[in-house]
C-alpha cells in the first residue's frame, strides 16, 4: 500500500511540476511573441502610410500594451523572483523596461505625435532583438534546471520515502514476529498460571493447616475445606464474615481488634511475617483450643490482604503435657534414686567403717584359731558387702560423667599377680586352679589407672570363678598392634574358665546391669549382678572395647582391649607406704559425731604413733581449732550442732591457731556431686567410709609433704547439690530464697548509695555477710568482687568503686542464672 501510494504522489508531482514549467516557458516565450508582433505592427505602418489611420496606430497602441504587460509580469510576478536575481536575465530585462518606459509617453500621445515617433520607436525596438532573445532563453534554462532540480529532489524524496517505507514495513514484519513470539508465551504463561492455581487450589483444599484469607478490615474473602474441618463452620458461612467473632475467643478479641486497627492505619504488624506464634482459637461450638498461628500480607491488585496459617496443635499440646508428667515423673525416679544412693553411702558406710575398722584393730589382739577364723569370715563378708555398695556408687558415677580415669604408671604383670593372689582363696573353695600369664613378648610397664585395671580383672575373675567348678581360669595377657597415636599400642586380657559356659541368647545380655543367669531362691552362685555391668562401663571409660566368647558346657573367654602407651619401669621404694616415725608424727583434730567411727579413726592414727585430740561436733571442732596448733584436721561431713562444712569455713575465715591447717573431708557420701563441694570450702583432701589405715595413711600426706589423693577426677559433686541433700529440699529452697532475697537488696543498695557523702559502715557490713555465704550457693566471682568492695570502703577509694558494683551486678546475674528458682520448690 505504500509502495502504490507512493508512486501515485510521485505521478501527481510530476504532473504539477509539470505544468508550472509549462506557464513559466510560455510566459518567456509569449514575450518574444508580442515583441515581434509589435515591431511587425511598426514596420507594417511604415510600409504602407495609407494604413496610418486610428484604427492602425491602435493596433500599435494594443500591441504594445500587450508587450508592455508581459515585461511587466515578468519584473513583478514572484513566480519570476528568484530568476530575477541572475544577472542574465535582470540586464535585459532592464533594458526592455527603460525602452517600455521611454515609449510609454509617446503610445500615450496623439496619433500626430505617435505618428512622428514612429521611425525613432521601431529602431529602438529592433535594437532590444538581442535582449529580448537573451531574457527569453535566460528564462528558459533558468526554469529547466530548476525543473530538473525539483524533480531531482522529488525523486530523492520518493526515494527515502520508498527506504523509510521498507524498513517501516521491516519492523511492522519485526513487530509481528515479535508479537507471535509474546503471544506464544503469553499462551505458555497463561497455561502455566492455570495448571499453577490449579496446584495452589488443590494445596490448599487438601492442606491439613487451616488457610483463612481476609481484607485489611478483617473481612473473610477465604475459607479452604481444612478451615472448615477445623473450626466448624462451612465456606459460604465463614466468607463474608468477620475473623476476630467468627474465630477469635471473647478474651482476646480486644486486642485482635486493636491490631487490625494498627494495621488500617500503616503501624506495626507485631505478627505478620513473624513466624509462627502460639495463640488461643474458637471453634463453631464455642471450644477454645490452641493453634499455631502464622500471619502474611499480600497484594491483591490495589488491595492488601492478610494470609492466616493455622495449625490446631491440641493433640500435640496434650502430648507435650504428658511428656512433660512423664519427664517429670523421671525426674521424680531419678530423684529418689540420688536420694537412696545418699542414704546407702551414708548409713551402709557408715557402720561398715565402724565393723571393718573394728576388725581391722581387732587382728592386732591375741586371737584362738577358732577366732580368728570367725574375724576372717566376717572381714570377708563386710567386705562383699562394701564391694555391692561400691558397685552401686560406681554406677551413679558413671552415669555422671564422673567416673574419669586417671594415668599412673602400672606393672601389669604384678598387677595380675595381685588378682591371681587376692582370688586364689576363692578359687580354692570352688576347686579351681588360678593363674595368668603372657602370650607373646612380655610389654608389662604403661599408664593407666591402676584401681579401675584391677577392678575390671577382679571382676571377670571373679565371676569366672563363680561359674566354674573343679576348673581351671586363666588371665592371659597380649599386646596386639599399635593404635593411631604413637607410641600407644593395645593390650588385650582374656579370662578365660572352663565352667558352665553361657547360652546364645545371654550373650547379649550378660554386660546389663542386675543380670544374673541363676535368679533362683536356691541358686549356688550370688552377687548383684552388676560386676560385668561395671567393668564394661570402665572399659568404655578407658576408651576400650570389652566382650564374651562362649559355649554352654565348655566354658567362657571375657576379653577386654585397651589402647594403653608405654613407660619407664619405676624404681620400687622399699619403705612401707605412709609409714610414720617419730619425726613425722603428727598433732590431729579428729571432728567425728559417730562414736563407733571415732574410736576406729582414733586407735588407727595412735598406732601409726600419731597424737589425737577429738571433737564430737563442728562447734567443738571450730572452738579446738582457734585456740590450738594441729598438723592436720579429719572433719565428717554431717554432725549435729554444726556440719563439717560450715565448721571449715569458720575455721578458714576464723583467723585462730590452726585456720591454715590441712583439712581432710571424711564422709560416706561419694557420690559424683560431694567432693567439689569439699573442695570449694576449703578442704584439701578426702577420705571415704568404711576408713582403713592405708587410705588414711595416704590422705595424711597433704601434713607430711608425702602427697595426697587430693580431690582426684570421678570425685567431683555440685555445691548446690549437696547442701540441698544435706539440708532437704524445704530448708533448702528457704535458704536460697532468703539468700536471693538478701543478695537482691544488696545489690539495689550498692547501685544507690552515695559513695563520697553517706557512711557506708553498714554496707561494708552487708557486703562482707553477702561475701561469707556466697560460696555455699556457688557464686565464688560474686565473693571476690564483694570482697574488693569491702577493702575499697575500708580505704576510701571511692572512685574504683563505681567499676566494682558494676562486676558485682554482673556476678550476680550470672550466678542467679545458675541458680535453681526457689518458688520451684
């Protein structure tokens, strides 16, 4: 179409052009005709005089009017303005218009005049010949080339017309293409949207989390099918109502009314996008019932709306409430658990130290045979029964975390000979040959921990024996490839009997606590059940592994593997272990409230030549302490009048005679949680009932500079948590109260008192009570920084002291974390 258009503007141009062209050249040309028609009239009344009449001089008359209006033309008509400029046309131009214009007056006279004028007009005009050939053809290539000029631009205009059209019709080809892919796309899109929504729908009808979608006014616009199983009310109902009275308890419609109404005015949204929260809901019924709630905002066109994501978590909730009872029933059990092992260490213990040390002191005496068989039997009997209670104690420490093994350097194969020498009795009265050896090359010397090594032995021994009759039992020992670490390699033991054997589906089973294969009334073999149970926790300890081997009738092999490293053989000392003479004898307090225990304690330490001095109560202890010098001072745990712990503290902080002595804890309580507590109030080493001579012996070394066991790993126990045992959970919680309470108003005083002005006696006072009790409830960095407040009262140095209340505020918030919550009681 533009093309056609195109050509056909072409044509008419052409046609206009043309025709002007046309006019302009018969204008020029029209001129040189009525020249010659003039000068023809002229010549013609020349000729003939006759003619020279009125009619004849008006034929001259109008010729040269005529010929006067053609030059005329062409000097004012615009069509010829431009060519009027060329000098070749406006000379000769000029020149016919003087000569018009000097013959004007004559054509414009009496025929006599013009008549007489004649002659001298005719030789003037023929002299313009040349001027008026040169206007004419001046004119005329003066018209052709700006003919050819305007065609040649109406040409070059058609033709960028034709390029612009082609490359318009390009683009319109371009823009097509382009419009079919977007079309194409739109297609795929629109398609991709449905199959999405459909996917979106069918989401949402089947998600088992209610989807309620509502307008910024609260108004439900969406209601899908889990929102209708979940609060009762159909979708035609529920849409077109409002959320807060259609879902919202009365309680809390308030506030949920009072957040739309933030939202409506473009405040904070404190749900949305915030995650799930916990809230309360209504159901058609009236129930309320708790759910999940997660809230999104989102445009709807020009209009927000908020997206409701709710979870009806009642079951889970009634769940979590019964996981909750059950846990803290659990707690409860392992409570009375703590609390019956507190009271087998202490009360079992306790008149075991007594019966063992009696017997002990007893073997000393003029004995008959017959006596001394009966103090045999019964030593072995106490003995058994001090293992079970150990057993049971090793077991709480392991399930602490406590039971942590310590390095010593240990010569297995006299460690082996000691089993094979402590159980020989034992085997003999089954019939049994015992002995042990090594497989392969002999590598006897590592570090370990020697009590847990011959615990572990003594254990699968003796259970070997228990099982074996008329038999034999064997302890082989054989290291094995080395482990990752250098210097390290594994050492395997194996025990292994010829006895009753255990079946296939024991094996399992034999390493669990209180396992016995002979559970009848009249069974031949005892014990708890618990010595396997334990060697195979002190071998997890040990980071080894342990197993059993084994066929009804032909016997059992227990092996146990442990990465153990090598070291230097000691040189053995020859001198008894914590033996005394003279020289280190030793001056001791004994605070002991059990008679029984006193006495055994006391003729203990006077035979190894000690002199002893006795106190019956922590009071009496104290008072012994401040006004005499001791090497050492024994101290129980629980007395009457005032405890060993409290008694320790008075005599660190008491200033007398012996504040500076070593303190020795002597207690029944071994479990995990006792000896930290020990420790932290200034005690310095620990001796556990039932006390023999040589633990005594060793714990003396903190006075004679020998050593001390000290406070060894697996001893460790909460403050907290034995003054809670000791005091029970009602004094307990009252203490803590009122210590929190007190500590409280300490630290309010402290932030507002008036430190350059006020007398801070008082204070200093209150600080220095806070500082002394701080340490029972395990706030030892509290202690020290009331401490630094008291000194810095005493010498006035104000400006430090801003620093320490801020340390102390500090402490005692970290320490009130630690702290059990005494409403909790």
């Amino acid at each position: 179409m533009t093309v056609v258009l195109g050509r056909q503007v072409f044509d008419d141009l052409e046609q206009q052009s043309s025709a002007r062209s046309d006019n302009v050249q018969w204008t020029l040309t029209q001129v040189e005709v009525e020249y010659l028609s003039f000068l023809n009239t002229i010549e013609h009344a020349g000729h003939d005089p006759d003619a020279t009449d009125a009619g004849g001089l008006d034929g001259i008359r109008r010729e040269f009017d005529v010929f006067y209006s053609r030059v005329y033309t062409l000097e004012n008509a615009s069509l010829f303005a431009n060519l009027r400029t060329s000098g070749r046309f406006s000379e000769p131009l000029a020149t016919l218009s003087a000569f018009l214009d000097e013959t004007v007056p004559y054509i414009d006279a009496d025929d006599a005049t013009l008549l007489r004028q004649l002659d001298d007009i005719l030789e003037n005009a023929e002299a313009l010949k040349a001027d008026v050939r040169s206007l004419s053809v001046s004119g005329l290539s003066y018209f052709a080339e700006l003919s050819d000029k305007r065609r040649a631009d109406t040409a070059r205009t058609l033709t960028q017309l034709a390029a612009f059209s082609g490359l318009l019709l390009l683009a319109l080809l371009m823009a097509a293409v382009y419009l079919l892919l977007v079309n194409s796309r739109i297609r795929r899109s629109s398609v991709a949207l449905r199959e999405t929504n459909h996917r979106i729908t069918t989401v949402l009808e089947t998600s088992l989390d209610a989807v309620i979608v509502a307008d910024m006014s609260g108004t439900i616009v969406a209601f899908n099918p889990a929102a209708e199983t979940i609060f009762g009310y159909p979708e035609d109902q529920a849409v077109g109502q409002s959320v807060g009275d259609l879902i919202v308890p009365p309680d809390l419609r308030e506030a949920h009314e009072a957040g739309m109404e933030r939202m409506q005015r473009g405040g904070d949204k404190h749900v949305v996008g915030q995650g799930r929260v916990q809230l309360q809901a209504m159901r058609a019924s009236g129930e309320v019932f708790p759910v999940e709630l997660a809230l999104e905002s989102a445009q709807d066109g020009e209009q927000e709306i908020v997206i409701s994501f709710i979870r009806d978590i009642s079951r889970q909730v009634a769940d979590e409430k019964e996981l909750i009872d059950a846990r803290d029933k659990a707690l409860a059990g392992q409570k009375a658990k703590e609390d019956f092992l507190t009271v087998m260490s202490h009360e079992i213990r306790t008149p075991l130290n007594g019966m063992l040390g009696n017997l002990n002191l007893l073997e000393n005496t003029r004995l008959s045979k017959n006596q001394k068989q009966f103090l045999r039997n019964m030593a072995i009997s106490g003995e058994v029964m001090l293992n079970h209670v150990n057993s049971v104690l090793d077991i709480s420490r392991f399930e602490a975390g406590k039971l942590k093994p310590a390095e010593e350097t240990l010569n297995i194969s006299e460690l082996l000979q000691d089993v094979v020498d402590s159980q020989s009795s034992y085997a003999a009265q089954n019939g049994n040959v015992l002995r042990w050896t090594w497989v392969g090359d002999a590598h006897p010397w590592v570090r370990a921990d020697t009590q847990r090594m011959r615990q572990i032995l003594l254990n699968l021994v003796g259970n070997a024996i228990k099982f074996t009759q008329s038999g034999q039992v064997t302890i082989e020992a054989e290291v094995t490839d080395g482990t990752d670490t250098p210097g390290e390699n594994v050492y395997e033991f194996r025990v292994i009997d010829t006895g009753i054997g255990i079946a296939e589906e024991n094996i399992d089973a034999v390493f669990e606590d209180f396992h016995t294969l002979d559970t009848a009334l009249n069974r031949t073999s005892g014990g708890t059940g618990l010595g396997l149970g334990i060697a195979r926790r002190m071998v997890s300890s040990m980071k080894g592994e342990i197993g059993v081997e084994s066929e009804p009738g032909e016997g059992s092999v227990f092996w146990i593997r442990l990465p153990l490293a090598a070291a230097e053989p000691e040189v053995q000392s020859e001198t008894r272990e914590g033996a005394v003479d003279d020289k280190t004898a030793l001056q001791l307090l004994v605070v002991e409230d059990n008679e029984i225990n006193l006495m055994v304690i006391q003729k203990m330490l006077e035979k190894d030549g000690h002199t002893v001095t006795v106190a019956r109560d922590g009071r009496s202890g104290v008072d012994l302490a401040a006004t005499n010098t001791f090497d050492a001072v024994l101290m129980d745990i629980s007395m009457p009048v005032m405890d060993g712990l409290t008694a320790t503290h008075h005599i660190r902080e008491g200033g007398g005679l012996s504040a500076q002595a070593p303190i020795i804890a002597v207690s029944a309580n071994v479990l995990p949680d006792a000896v930290e507590r020990f420790r932290a109030v200034g005690m310095n080493a620990f001796v556990s009932k039932p006390i023999d001579i040589a633990s005594l012996r060793k714990a003396l070394g903190v006075a004679t500079g020998a050593g001390a066991p000290g406070f060894g790993p697996g001893e460790e126990i909460s403050r907290l948590q034995e003054l809670r045992t000791d005091l029970g959970d009602a004094a307990f919680f009252r203490l803590l109260g009122t210590f929190i309470k007190e500590t409280d108003a300490l630290m309010e005083q402290l932030r507002t008192a008036a430190w350059h002005h006020d007398d801070q006696t008082e204070l200093k006072m209150e600080c220095h009570r806070i500082a002394g009790s701080a340490p029972i409830f395990d706030a030892d960095e509290l202690r020290g920084v009331l401490i630094a407040i008291e000194t810095a009262i005493d010498k006035a140095e104000h400006d430090g002291i801003a620093v320490l209340v801020h340390r102390a505020r500090g402490a005692w918030a970290a320490a009130r974390k630690r702290l059990p919550d005494p409403e909790g009681a």
